[in-house]
C-alpha cells in the first residue's frame, strides 16, 4: 500500500497534476506489482517562494516521496526509479529535475484496514518483488 507524495512549485494545470499521480501510479503497478486499485497519493504545491531548488532544475522540479512497505528487492527499486523518469519525461519533467525518494518504516508502524498493525494483515500481494 504506497502512499505517495509528490511537491511540486504551484502552477502546474489540473491535467497534468494527474498525469503525474498516474504516472507514478501506473510505475508502481509495474515494478511492484502493486494491485491497479491500490492507490493513495496526493499533490502539494507550494509557492515558488516555499519550495528552494536550484536555479538550473526550476520551474518543474519534481520531488517524489513514496511511503511504503518493506521488502522490495534494489532490483525493483531500480526498476521504478527508470519507470518513474520515463514517464514523466513526456510530460515535460526532465530526469535531472526529479527525485524520488522511498521511506520504508517496519510493518509494525503501519495502522491499516482497521488500525491493525499490518502485520497482522494479509494483504493480498507479495512484497518480495
């Protein structure tokens, strides 16, 4: 169950805001086989003002945070790292203008269908990808 992130400098239209949620959806159904439905992600857009990066990867900075549970192989992780650069590229996000990030807190930490701690869960898919 990935939970996604993504910061962005304000301006970008409604379409593309959601190009970009599919994108990297669409990455992680790929190369994690995450289940299609298994979806939760969100855009933050802060002024320019707000959100400080180098003159060289403004205006369209992308910054990609992806919650998630442990035990994806670098393999995999590789793999959704290419996926994520390739299709964002075609929306106008350049490679040297993103970086993705992946946080994988224990099972333990996870409160899910519930609040029970996802290790008590079967949650339907492997995590060993």
């Amino acid at each position: 169950m990935p939970v996604v992130k993504i910061t962005v400098a304000r301006g970008r239209d409604a379409a593309l805001k959601k190009a970009l949620l599919r994108a990297v959806h669409e990455s992680l159904v790929s190369a994690f086989k995450v289940p299609e439905q298994d979806r939760i992600a969100r855009i933050i857009e802060l002024d320019p003002d707000d959100f400080e990066v180098s003159a060289d990867k403004q205006p369209n900075f992308t910054l990609i945070e992806i919650n998630l549970f442990p035990g994806r192989s670098p393999e995999a992780k590789k793999k959704l790292f290419g996926e994520i650069v390739s299709r964002l590229e075609p929306l106008g996000v350049p490679p040297a203008n993103v970086l993705i990030i992946l946080h994988e807190p224990p099972l333990d930490n996870w409160g899910i269908r519930g609040g029970r701690p996802a290790t008590e869960v079967a949650l339907g898919y492997d995590l060993k990808v």
